[in-house]
C-alpha cells in the first residue's frame, strides 16, 4: 500500500516526538502543581482573586469553586459575544445570535469547542482573544485540575483536603498551558500561520472572482486550540484553513500538540502516587487503544472512499491536498481520541468504517489519551471499574493504589460511566423523535444517521468536531446540544471528585502478593478489554444504525 | 490444608433439591421482594411486559420469548431457593433437637445452694427464664439455655451442635464453663447461671443463620449489586434509544418488513428480548445464592460466622495471629534424641528411659515410650518385680524401682536436671560435667531436656543421658504457611514461652513472626498495630482473656470449647474448636469473592456473542449490509433471538453447581489465580456463548410457525 507510506513516516516521527517530548513534560508538570513554595506573580494573583493558596479545599469546597469559576465564565462569554457591536475590535460583525451565543460559551468553557457559527464571518477581534481564547486556556486548566485531585484521592490518606482549586487553575495556566503555547505559536507563526489584528482584506482570486481574507491572531489561538484539546479553530474550516495550518510539518506539529499534555498526564499520576509504574500501565493503555483505532480510522481510509467521495468521484473530497488521505486520518483520529475536534478534514467525507471509528473514539469516553484531564480522570474511573470486576477474581476485596474499591467508590465510578451515555441516548433519541428536526440532517439513510450521532457523541464528550453535513445552527440543536455539552462536562467532573473524596480519607492499604497488580501487561490488557466491551458495547446498537449499515 | 487441598465439593446437586425449592423460589417472584434485585427484576417487568403483548397479538414466537423471559426470573429464583433449602434442612436438623424444655430453677442465690439433693427449685418452662436465672441440670436434663456452669462440673453431649459424640466436660470458673441451650447432661450435675435468654441463644442464632433469615448482604455485594444496577440502566437506555432510531431508519425503507421490524419501530418483544440479553442476568441471577452457598460452606465446616461481612473479611486478611499451642503445635512436648553420655550406648539409654517411663501416663512419657519403641526397637520389659515411682511434687521425678531374681534393686529414674543432680548425689554420684552443657544446648533449642539415671544396688547413681522433649510442629504446618505467604498473608505466632524457645519453634514451623511471652494485652496491641497499618488481622482465641483481641480484629474465630465472653467476641465460632480452622475460613472468604468475580467476567464477555446474534437480525432488514455480523449463520431473525433467549435463561441453571460450589480455590499469587480465571471465565464466557447460541438456535429452527 504505498499511499500509506508517507503516514508511516508521518505517524513514526509523531510517535518518537511524544515518546521524547511526555516524560519531561509530565515531570514539569509534577513539578509545577506539587510546589510547595508560592511565587511572587502567583501570590498577586491570589490577592488579586481574594483567595488563601495554603488553604486546602474539601471534594465539596472544590467542586463549588469549578461550577461557580465555569458558570463565570459562560456569563462572561455570552455577554461578549451579545455585545460584541458596542466593543472595539468588532470587525463590523454584530450581536451574536442568543442561541448561538449560549452553544458558543458553553462550548468553550466546556472545553467542546463545538461551533455551529463560522468563526471569521460571526465573531470579531475581542470576542475572539479576550472571550474564545481565554477560555481555551481556562478550560484546559479546570480539566487538569480536576484530574489532580482525583489522583490526589489515590495518593493522600485519611484526609479531606484535596488542594486549592485557584491555586491549580493558576499553576497550570501560567507554567504549563501558556509557555507551551507560546512556542507552539512561533512554531506556526515560522510554518506560515497568520497572527494579526487586520480587518478582512478583499482580493482578486485565482478565478478573478473577489475573495474575503480574513486576517486575526490566527496563529496563538491555533496552539491553544489544540494544546487545550479545545479545538474551536479561528476559521470555519479550522485547521484545513492555510493559515490556520499551512503545511504538511506545521500538521505534524498540530497533532503533536493535540497529543502532548494527554499523553504527559500518565507521567504526573504516576508521580504523584509515588509509583511510576502504575503511570506507564495507563500510558501503556492509552497508547495501545490510540495506535488501534488510528491505524483502523488509517486503514479504513486509504482503502475506501466514504458515501460522499464516491458521489462526488473522487477519494480526495473533503480532504486538502496539503495534507493528504492518510495524514487525514492520523490528524483525524488524534483529535477525536483526545476531546480536541479540531479538524484538517471533513470528517463526514470519510468511509463509513473510518467515520463509525471517529464516533467510536469519542463514544468510548475520549480516554485514549482524552482531553487534557479529563483523559486522564476518565482511564482512572475504567480502571476503578476493571480492578472492582477482575480484582474479585483473586479472592480479595478489590484495591487500587493501596485504596479499597468499596460500594461508594463503585456508586460514584458507575454513575461517571453511566452519564455520558446516558446524556447522549437520551438527547439523540428525543432528538430524533422530533420530526421538525430531520430537516437538518442533510444526507437520507444511515449516513443522515451518523451525522447526528456524530454531532451528539461529540457534544456530550464535549469533543467539538463536527461531521459537516449536519445543519447544527437551529434553535433545537443549539440548545440541546449546549445541554449535551453542560452535563456531559460538569456532571462527570463533579462524580470524579465525590470519587477523589471518599478515597482520600480511606487509609491505605499495604500490598501482599496477594493484592491484584496493576502494573502487569495483564491489568493493561484487562482495562484496555473493559473499555472496549463495557462501554463501546453500548453504542453498538446506534452505531449499527449509522457506521455499521453503511460500511457492510 | 495441603497446597492440594482444596476447598471440597459440597456434594452434587440432587434432582430433590430442585424440586423441594420450587414452591419457595416461586414465592420469590414477587416483585415487592425481588426489586432489591434490579437486574432480574428488570427481566420480571420485561416478562410480564412481553405476556401483555403476546395476548393481544399472539404469534408463536410471542408466547416463545415470553415463557423463556419467565423461565430466567424462575431459574434465578431457583438458584436462590436451592441455596437457602440445603440451609434450611440443617435447620429443620438442628431444631429437631430442641424440644420444650423445662427448667429446674433454683429460688435461691449461689451461696444459699448446698446440693442437688433437696435444693430449692421450681419447674419453669425454659422460655421463662431470664438473664442472672440459676438453673439446676443434673444427669439426662436438657440444658434450657445458654449459660456459664457456676457450681459442679459435668460432662456434656454437645452432638447437637457440634456433630462430635465424644462428650466434654463443663465445670465451674477456667475457660470450660460456658454451656450451650440444647445440649444434654449426660453424667454429674451442674448449677448454670443463664446468660441468654430464650430466643436469643446460641442455637437460636445458628438456626436463623444456616436458614439464612439474618443473612444481610456483605459489602463487596452491595457493590457489585450497583455496578450491575449502573449497567442494566445503560443497557437500558441504549435499549430504548434504538425505538426512534429504528422508526428513522425504517422510513427510510418502508417497503420491506419482517416480523421484528415495522412501521411502528422494533417490536416490544424483540425489544424486550434485546434488553434481557444484554443485561448481566447471569451474574444478577446467582448472586444471591453464591453469598447464601458460601456462608453454607462454612456451616458444613462447622463454622458459624455470626455476619456475612466477616466471611469475605476472611478473605481479605493480611495477618493470621496463631497461637502456638494447639495450633502450631501439638501442644505436648514430645520425645525427639536420647542424648546418651560417652560411654553409655544409645540402646541403653533408651531402655533406662523406656523404664523410666513406663508408669508415666502424661503425654510426655507416653511419648518417650513411644520414641524408644520406633527409633531402638527397645521393648518393654517384664512387669514382674517393677514397682512405678509416681511422679511427684515433692521429688519432681518418676520411674520404676526394678528388683531383679537375686534381690539387687535397681532404680531407674528421670526428671529436671535440678532435681536428677540431687538424686545422684544422693546415690552417691557425681555428675558427669558434660551435663550441663547439653542441657543448656536443647534449652536453647527451645526443648525440655530431662535427665535419666540409674542407680544399681549399691552403686554410685550414674547419669546415662539426657532425653531432648520438644514441642512438635504438627505435619504439613510449613508447607501451610508457604502457601499462606504465597498467598500474601503473614503468620504471626503467639505463645506465652520465652523468647528463645519461641523462636526455636517460629524457625522450624516456618511462621513469619512471633511474640513470645505474649499476654492478652499484647496480642491486642499487636492486632491494633498491624491494623493502624492498614491491615485486617485474623486470630483464635478461646479464653476470656482473648476477648478484647477477638473482638478487636477483623475476623475473631472463638473456639466452641471457649467461654461465652469470647464467644459473644468473636465474630465466628468453630464447633469443632480446631484453630487451624482458620486457614480453611480464609480460603472460604477467597474462594467466595473469586466466584462473584468470575460470573461477573463470563456475564459481561457473554454479551459480546449476544449483539452479533440480535443486532443483525434485528436491522438486517433495513440494512441488508449488518447480515455481515451474523458470523453464526442464524437461520432467521425470530431464531435468532429465541436462541440468545434460551441461552441466556439455560445458562443461568447451567452455572447453579458452580455458583454453590464456588470456583476452584488453589492457594496461589494473585498474578497466577487472574490469568487462570480470566482464560476460564473471560475468555470462555465470549465463546461459549456463540457455540451455544448456535447449537439452540439448529434445534430452534425445527419449530415449525416460527417465522412470520
């Protein structure tokens, strides 16, 4: 096959890139949100916000501070945007639609980044940088956060304190989230990415017809977009725009960055809990689910044409010859593995198989690696789950990390893994219920079915990408989906620290060889099967629907 | 419990069984009790729901689906009620011994009875009496209710509860005076003071436990009771979710049509079939009963554990506190070496010794005979003109005084080395210098060295040797602790001995650890330590003195034999008063967390089978595409959902023998025990249903009408 040659090389130097790059970025992370020692910016900061960093806060204390600083943040946004006219830097656009306005803020600040507006035709300079951007990093930030205090349940005994909220939100987005960004922006800026304040130029096409170009600080919200796993591009097209991502390399390093922070997180678990070890088991479990279903989405793709390429004749619709059919795909899967949705390509133009993996990857709970935190707190939560149901095998009350998995544990991992799909069915079938709403759906039969699966498994794990096809920009959809991506990010987070609550005031328990390991090749496997059997199985009927129908 | 000993099958299921548990199981239907089973009372619903619609629309794959949804409620609440009928047989056992009893209770105090002949007492039904009640028992009495003997000493036929015929002795103060309610005087005559009232008893709580009345769920089933809740709700839900969606996809494609798809959307029998399928009805359906069968297993081990909670503790123990008497050791010294001085020849130290000994009855001496026996061959001698030296206080050595044919008396004897110097001396001897030496060596060794002498005549009494007592570690004990590290548990031994006596016996028994000279106090300290580490301690006990530890750790197995303070301690009593029982509780413990786990494993992997059965004959229909996923080759749509059906109902009866059994328990690591179970149970649970799914569904196709 030697289209697939060139993603070889592709996927072969993204690899060995994470491989040199997660190690020392998971370690600085450690370093930065362990640190005793308050700096100075950090402590004005503090002031600033009114808060006490030494004062530690209860899974309760803490999760207020996430839905009260989120909340906050949607309010601010969709003020933003609803005032946008009367604020400078308006690029002439006016008040944002109230519908879109509510899907927009949620969706940034749940880290979706799902748009059903185009971004350089609705949303001027201000709302842009001060409003988009900012969340983009804020969100990111709340998502890591979270994760910390669920690995701090493993790692503290017999204690209600779970860390300070603000001082996290902080330490992240000052040490880690904008220094990488900064440099991942001049990387692009050197690869041809665009950052100005310009007004949008007209021009003579090539067709001699005028095009609109549109300038803006394209190339800083290009690295937090992905380095956040936010994925709300600048432009409409995202990252298939050229200025957005302009060549075959700066594609490589959009996807390295998408793929970074959750591939790093294993490495600051396994620290925090003082046991590297346990880190590369769920690192190995991420990776070995992530090279799976890339090489499926890879393959489906280059040996097949989806329902829309084949209409329209030829194997490249919807892809940029920039980049290609297999590096597509690669670009494709990292951003639906992790909760990113940016995209270089339509995903509605993929194979049925191809496209059904994409729904696939996000169904599973986008945990392989996942969004930035939320990747990580997710594994934990299946492998609390896989350690309860395969632990009872070997004769013991269950454990993890010294932590006996009891009733309440289970309770709350159990209700974490029964929101999301239960978000998803719910809204998806009264969704489809509604006769007024098939008008959206462009496309007849199962493809018009995957469509909207598509766009509801990417709202509820609050991915973004959308498989273009769906006419997302009505009233029903807005709402409802703005809904999917509300509970399906806040409801979960809100389970993971109940969760980390109760495991850190259980003491720890010691381990025998008698205890259930899980660090062996055997956990990796177990967690990598429940995954797959426990939470996939679930979709299957509505993917068999979609997907399934159409590529059989 | 050697490394091959494994927890024994509790006896092959009888078609009796089943048969006696029907009426019970169908009174188990009712959904008020069955909702705190939500997985198999989501089946009821879906059953009664399926009833509904094969009335009104009846076609014979309606009524087919329906009788089956019915017939896996019914098979789940059979396992149940064979679980509990093999309890309640025991029961209805040990109630037959019980019969009204009357109470001879005396009107006076303690100090105001003088003997049974004459005492003041009144006839009272044994349901009258109170706590503090003194109660008269003499010889053939039933003994009306639990108590501790104040005043006598007895034996007692404790067959009822025990199974044991051999009689006890009960007697006033010490740690034998407890007497259990229903058990029978057989000689002599004891004044009980009543401990617990009647109802309240001894007998009363075993009978309600074996009957599984008080039986509450342990914690590791609540859990696994709401991960199964959380699955069959998603299930559920993506049950549901496929109605509009199919209406969608039906539209589509209105023309064709097939009796488990219409205009209307997936039919509520099919829909209902879908959701039973997927839904862990396997495990929801032996759940019960695998908890019911594993406290049944500790009965038919003469263990009662007063509370579910402590069996599955049991499996989680950390340390085992053993003490070392009884337990570890046989509890008497034993002979091991003659030690013979220069000059004395083995054989002859071993007749002098043999002699010594021969009107010894202790364990001690009988054991010395015994040793002579095996290991030089020495027999007895003749019995004429032997006179026994009975051991005494005062002298503090024993053995015979033999007058030979020509009146020459010699003197044979053996005792502590104190006391055998003086006897040398006194027999004008001296003692050979080396003697101390060798005593000093087996004290060290954590032996009893005994000296024997011999004095001929007029002779001067000379020392032969010195004959090594040690306190032998019982058979298979060192492979038993290897298994129990292997296993991850630490053994601890407790014993009242000095340090280097302890550690001699630790060395050679293979223990972890030991506390030596250990008072009650300090096996607490030691129980409270381990667990401030997070660690749940198991430990024996029978005496009073051992109840603050019995009820401080995490599983306290009282002896029978015990007084009642410990065993009200406890949370687990062996009838059979065996400590070493103990290990077998804890394998029992495992063996029932490993069973819940696997029919978890072989539940869900069943599943994956069961999708490639329904999903194509479902939507194939309108995707003629998804008949790709009908790898078995079913023969039609109504088929092949009548086959998952039946599968997943007949699996349910199939697993009834292992879920009352429990799954193999061999001691092993953790590592080794999942790779086992997970290729049994995991792997065997995704392809015996795809086997068996297809070999129903050749037999299902036979039924003539089947198909629309």
């Amino acid at each position: 096959m030697a289209a697939g040659l060139p993603t070889l090389g592709f996927v072969a130097i993204l690899i060995a890139a994470l491989v040199l790059a997660c190690r020392p970025l998971g370690d600085h992370i450690h370093r930065v949100t362990t640190r005793e020692r308050h700096l100075a910016v950090e402590r004005g900061l503090y002031r600033l916000i009114g808060v006490r960093p030494d004062t530690e806060q209860t899974w309760a204390g803490y999760a207020r501070s996430v839905l009260a600083f989120s909340a906050v943040g949607v309010v601010a946004l969709f003020g933003l945007q609803r005032l946008q006219h009367l604020l400078p830097g308006d690029k002439g656009f006016d008040a944002v639609d109230p519908a879109v306005a509510w899907n927009t803020a949620v969706s940034f600040v749940t880290n979706t980044n799902w748009q059903s507006y185009s971004g350089e035709s609705t949303m001027g300079h201000l709302v842009q940088t001060a409003g988009l951007a900012v969340q983009n990093f804020l969100s990111a930030a709340v998502g890591i956060a979270v994760a910390l205090v669920l690995v701090r349940g493993f790692a503290r005994r017999t204690t209600d304190r779970l860390g300070n909220f603000w001082v996290d939100v902080t330490r992240v987005t000052l040490w880690v989230l904008l220094p990488l960004s900064v440099i991942g922006a001049i990387v692009l800026i050197a690869g041809g990415a665009v950052q100005n304040l310009t007004d949008t130029v007209t021009a003579a096409g090539v067709t001699g017809d005028p095009q609109q170009i549109t300038g803006g600080a394209v190339a800083s919200q290009e690295a937090i977009k992905n380095l956040g796993t936010n994925g709300g591009g600048y432009h409409n097209v995202n990252s298939a725009h050229p200025f957005e991502n302009p060549t075959n390399w700066t594609n490589l390093v959009q996807v390295l960055l998408i793929l970074m922070i959750p591939f790093s997180m294993p490495r600051v678990f396994g620290r925090m809990v003082g046991n590297p070890a346990q880190g590369r088991a769920i690192l190995a479990v991420m990776a070995g689910l992530a090279l799976l279903s890339t090489t499926a989405v890879v393959l489906l793709e280059l040996a097949g044409p989806g329902t829309v390429p084949t209409a329209l004749g030829s194997s490249m619709e919807g892809r940029d010859v920039r980049f290609g059919v297999g590096d597509s795909a690669v670009f494709a899967a990292a951003t639906t593995l992790t909760s990113t949705g940016s995209v270089n390509s339509f995903h509605d133009s993929y194979s049925a198989g191809g496209g059904g993996m994409l729904i696939l990857n996000m169904a599973v709970g986008e945990v392989a690696p996942g969004g930035v935190g939320s990747g990580l707190y997710g594994m934990l939560v299946l492998a609390v789950i896989t350690v309860f149901v395969a632990g009872l095998m070997v004769g013991r009350t269950p454990e993890y990390l010294g932590k006996k998995i009891g009733a309440r544990q289970i309770k709350l991992a159990s209700l974490y893994f029964l929101t999301t799909p239960a978000i998803l069915l719910l809204a998806l079938a009264t969704t489809i219920a509604v006769p007024g709403n098939h008008a959206a759906i462009q496309e007849s039969g199962p493809h018009g079915w995957s469509e909207l699966l598509y766009a509801f498994t990417s709202a509820s794990n609050n991915n973004g990408s959308a498989f273009a096809g769906l006419g997302a920009d009505t009233p029903w959809l807005n709402t409802v989906l703005g809904i999917c991506m509300l509970l399906g990010r806040f409801l979960p987070m809100i389970l993971v620290l109940a969760l980390a609550g109760s495991l850190a005031t259980a003491r720890s328990v010691p381990a025998t060889s008698g205890t259930f390991p899980t660090t062996t090749p055997l956990f990796v496997g177990m967690v990598g099967a429940v995954t797959i059997v426990l939470v996939a199985l679930t979709f299957l009927p509505v993917l068999a629907l979609g997907p399934l129908a159409e590529a059989l | 419990m050697s490394p091959s000993t494994t927890v024994a099958a509790s006896g092959v299921l009888d078609p009796r069984q089943w048969r006696d548990a029907a009426p019970s199981a169908f009174r188990k239907l009712n959904p008020l009790s069955l909702w705190r089973n939500p997985v198999m009372f989501i089946v009821e619903l879906g059953a009664a729901f399926t009833t509904v619609l094969a009335v009104a629309d009846p076609s014979v794959f309606a009524w087919v689906i329906t009788v089956w949804l019915w017939l896996t409620v019914g098979f789940a609440a059979l396992a149940e009620a064979i679980a509990e009928g093999r309890g309640k047989a025991q029961a209805a056992g040990l109630r037959r011994t019980r019969t009204e009893t009357t109470a001879h209770r005396l009107t006076t105090d303690a100090a105001g009875f003088t003997g049974p002949d004459g005492a003041p007492v009144e006839e009272v039904p044994a349901t009258a009496l109170r706590n503090g009640d003194l109660v008269l028992v003499e010889a053939g009495q039933v003994i009306p209710a639990d108590g501790d003997v104040v005043i006598g000493i007895a034996s007692v036929d404790e067959s009822a509860i025990t199974g044991e015929s051999a009689p006890v002795i009960r007697e006033s103060g010490g740690d034998r005076s407890a007497v259990t309610g229903g058990t029978r005087v057989l000689s002599d005559w004891v004044v009980v003071e009543v401990t617990a009232e009647s109802g309240k008893g001894f007998m009363d709580r075993m009978i309600a436990l074996v009957e599984g009345a008080s039986r509450q769920r342990t914690p590791n089933e609540i859990a696994l009771n709401i991960l199964l809740a959380a699955m069959t709700i998603v299930f559920l839900l993506a049950v549901v979710t496929i109605q509009p969606a199919a209406i969608y996809a039906k539209a589509a494609s209105p023309a064709l049509d097939n009796g488990v798809l219409d205009a209307g959307g997936v039919t509520g029998i099919v829909l209902v079939s879908l959701l039973v399928c997927l839904i862990p009805t396997t495990i929801g359906a032996l759940l019960s009963a695998i908890g019911i069968a594993g406290m049944d297993r500790l009965v038919q081990r003469n263990v009662l554990a007063m509370s579910g909670r402590a069996v599955e503790a049991a499996g989680d123990v950390d340390t085992l506190l053993l003490d070392k008497t009884g337990t570890v050791t046989h509890g008497n010294r034993r002979a091991s070496a003659f030690l013979p001085l220069p000059g004395v020849a083995g054989r002859e130290l071993a007749e002098a010794a043999l002699s010594a000994s021969l009107a010894d009855e202790t364990p001690e001496g009988r054991s010395i005979v015994d040793f002579a026996r095996e290991a030089y061959g020495v027999v007895p001698p003749e019995s004429s003109g032997v006179t026994p030296v009975p051991f005494t206080a005062q002298s503090r050595m024993s053995g015979v005084d033999v007058v030979s044919p020509d009146g020459v008396t010699t003197g044979v004897r053996k005792g502590a080395a104190a006391a055998m110097t003086a006897w040398t001396a006194a027999g004008g001897g001296d003692v050979d210098p080396r003697v101390p030496e060798l005593v000093g060596r087996i004290s060290d060794e954590g032996g009893t060295p005994l000296l024997v002498a011999v004095c001929t005549g007029d002779e001067p009494a000379r020392v032969l040797g010195v004959v090594h007592l040690k306190d032998v570690v019982k058979d298979g004990m060192t492979e038993r602790f290897d298994t129990l590290r292997a296993m991850g548990i630490r053994t601890v031994m407790v014993t009242g001995d000095n340090p280097r006596t302890a550690a001699a016996i630790a060395a050679e028994a293979g223990v972890d650890d030991f506390i030596a000279e250990a008072t009650p106090e300090d096996k607490l300290e030691l129980i409270r330590a381990e667990q401030r580490r997070g660690r749940l301690v198991a430990m024996t006990g029978d005496g009073t003195n051992d109840a603050p530890a019995l009820a401080q750790a995490d599983v306290g197995l009282a002896m029978n034999t015990g007084t009642s303070a410990a065993k009200e301690a406890g949370n687990m009593v062996d009838l059979d008063s065996d400590p070493t029982k103990l290990i077998e509780i804890v394998a029992i413990g495992k063996q029932l967390l490993m069973t819940r786990g696997a029919l978890t494993t072989f539940s869900i992997a069943n599943d994956i089978a069961k999708y490639f059965a329904i999903i194509p004959a479902i939507f194939a229909v309108v995707h003629p595409g998804l008949d790709a996923l009908n790898i078995m080759r079913l023969s039609s749509p109504e088929s092949a959902i009548i086959s998952a059906v039946v599968f997943n109902a007949l699996i349910i009866i199939a697993l009834v023998p292992l879920a009352l059994r429990g799954v193999r328990y061999r001691p092993a690591t953790a590592v080794s025990m999942l790779r086992r179970n997970l290729f049994v149970y995991g792997l065997g649970g995704v392809v015996a249903p795809f086997l068996g799914i297809k070999a129903i569904d050749l037999l299902v196709s036979l039924i003539p009408g089947i198909t629309s």
